[in-house]
C-alpha cells in the first residue's frame, strides 16, 4: 500500500538535472556516502544510511527529503517491517562501472567512486 504522506517525484530526464541541487549535494560529505551507498544497486533504511552519513537519524531524514526532492531516490515500504521505508537510487540516475570502479554521469558532473 503506497504511502500517502509521500509524494511522488517525477522522473527527471539527464538533460534536466538541477545543477545547483546536485552540486549542493556532491559538496556535504554526508550525503555523497549515502550516495555511494546506494550506488551498489540495493535499497536501504534510513537506518542504514544513518551509519553511512555518520549523521543523527533526524537529520539523515532531512537529507533524504531533499535527496528524493531532487530526484536522486526512489522510496518504497519495507515488505519485510512495514514501518520502514526503503531508500534507492532512482533508474534515472546513471551510474556507470568502469574498469577503474563506478560513476555518476550527470552530465555537467562526473562523480567517480
């Protein structure tokens, strides 16, 4: 059952990524971990994405709002603790492995993990 408390983020093309918010977001060392985390193709709590960004629980939910608002996460229930809710990466976010590990390609930035 979808939660109606959240709403749904549109799917943003490459082309129109807000520049000033992923760049907001590459710049704290918080959220990149939890960027980096995610890039691993699974979906994780808040919870775990807490230890990643070595943050508060209070605060790695700020930062997850805002990461969702700027398209980067998708969020859905936890099937197995229906008080949770899982964080991924939206399929829209382009991340890429190479030889030398993974990458983000936004377009305007290219973040190398």
């Amino acid at each position: 059952m979808p939660d109606a408390a959240l709403p749904l983020v549109p799917v943003p093309n490459i082309s129109s990524w807000d520049a000033d918010a992923i760049y907001k977001i590459l710049a704290d060392p918080a959220w990149r971990r939890m960027l980096t985390a995610l890039t691993g193709g699974g979906s994780l709590c808040a919870t775990s994405l807490k230890g990643h960004a070595r943050l508060r629980l209070d605060a790695t939910l700020k930062h997850l709002v805002l990461m969702r608002a700027a398209g980067l996460l998708a969020v859905k229930p936890d099937p197995q603790d229906g008080r949770r809710m899982l964080y991924s990466l939206m399929p829209s976010v382009p991340v890429a492995t190479t030889p030398t590990g993974r990458t983000v390609d936004f377009g305007f930035c290219l973040l190398r993990l």
